[in-house]
C-alpha cells in the first residue's frame, strides 16, 4: 500500500493505525508525502508504516524503496543516499568541473529526470497544474483571509508537492513556509509572505514557457 499521509477525513497515520489493528501485521504500507522532516519520518514508522518516500521521487527510487520493504536486509550496507527513505533531499555529489547551477525557478532537467525524460508527459502535467492553479490559489488567499489555518496549510502541503515534482526549488520553498506559518496559526504573516509566494510561482510560469513546456 502506497499510503498518501495527508487525506481528508482520514490522514494516513489513522488508516495505517486501523489496518495494523485489524490483524494485517504483514501488510507492506509505504508512505507518500511531500514533508521531508526526520519527525515526519519517525512520525510514520511509529503508526505502523514500514518505510517513507518523499516527494517528488523518481520510478528508480521508488521501486528500490519497494524492493527494501518488501526484502529487508538484517546487515543492510551503509545508506545510499540515492534510495533511502528521505532520498529527495540530499545534495549533489561535489565535481572539480564545477557545473552550472540548477535554475531555482525550474530545473527543467532534474523534471525530466523524475519522469524517464519523458517530455510529452512532463508538458502534460505543466499545463494540467496551471489549469487547476487559479483555484488553488484562489482557495488558498480566502483561507489566509478568514484565518482558516488548516486549510490554508492543507493548500500550501499540495502545492509544495506540485512544485517539487517540476523541481522548481523556489516555488515549493515558498509553499513549504506558507505551511509552516499556517502550521505554527501565524495567519497574519503568513498573509504578508503571500507576496512573495506569489512573486515565485510567477518566476516558474516565466520559466515554463521559456523551455516551451507551458
């Protein structure tokens, strides 16, 4: 089971928890979400998960997270960075060639590598988000208006997700800090951060259509 830990009605710590009870201790439950935290991590073995991934994550990575619960390794060697349960974290390996930094608006190239280099399906999933964007938004301003945190953090959780599977590192920078303002009930500042939130995703639309994706 691929468990989504933010669901309505039910999050994916609950339903984990009801499953363990009603006698499926062998049943595989992984983890999916998009807070890359070590207490998020532990948060998830401790209701009954047997690993995490983060997002966004590549096919390879996921399959070899797979592979890991289903196969577990009393003597496992020491973590590859590249297939541990936080993978979408690390840093880059260091060079002596000194390669160009990634767009922080959109690393197109890292996007591609998420997807097998899949370009028709990348401009797929661009044009789907910027068709769903204008209500999500929407949605999240009357949220920070009215000072409905949960819902306003529950817009912001998404569209960090969103922006990490398009590897545009500014964007879900400024979603993950919206989160945790609404997360910590500071709606005014998160209110006056909006701005800049704003000024991000524009950056990322610019760059969009640059790489002729949007």
């Amino acid at each position: 089971i691929l468990m989504d830990v933010q669901m309505p009605v039910m999050d994916g710590y609950e339903a984990t928890r009801q499953i363990r009870q009603k006698g499926r201790p062998d049943q595989i439950i992984i983890a999916m979400t998009a807070n890359a935290f070590k207490s998020d991590q532990e948060a998830c073995l401790a209701a009954g998960m047997n690993a995490y991934i983060g997002k966004p994550f590549s096919l390879d990575n996921m399959l070899q997270i797979i592979l890991q619960a289903r196969n577990p390794d009393p003597t496992p060697p020491p973590a590859d960075p590249d297939t541990t349960m936080n993978s979408t974290e690390t840093s880059p390996p260091s060079s002596t060639a000194n390669p160009a930094a990634p767009d922080t608006a959109f690393d197109i190239d890292a996007a591609l590598g998420m997807l097998d280099q899949d370009r028709n399906l990348l401009v797929e999933m661009v044009r789907m988000f910027w068709s769903t964007y204008p209500t999500q938004r929407a949605t999240l301003g009357t949220a920070l208006a009215s000072g409905d945190s949960v819902q306003a953090r529950g817009v912001a959780h998404s569209l960090k997700g969103n922006a990490g599977y398009f590897a545009a590192l500014e964007f879900k920078e400024r979603a993950a800090r919206l989160e945790i303002l609404c997360q910590a009930d500071q709606m005014a500042e998160a209110g006056r951060y909006l701005s800049e939130f704003d000024a991000a995703v524009e950056r990322f639309r610019q760059a969009c259509i640059e790489q002729g994706v949007a």
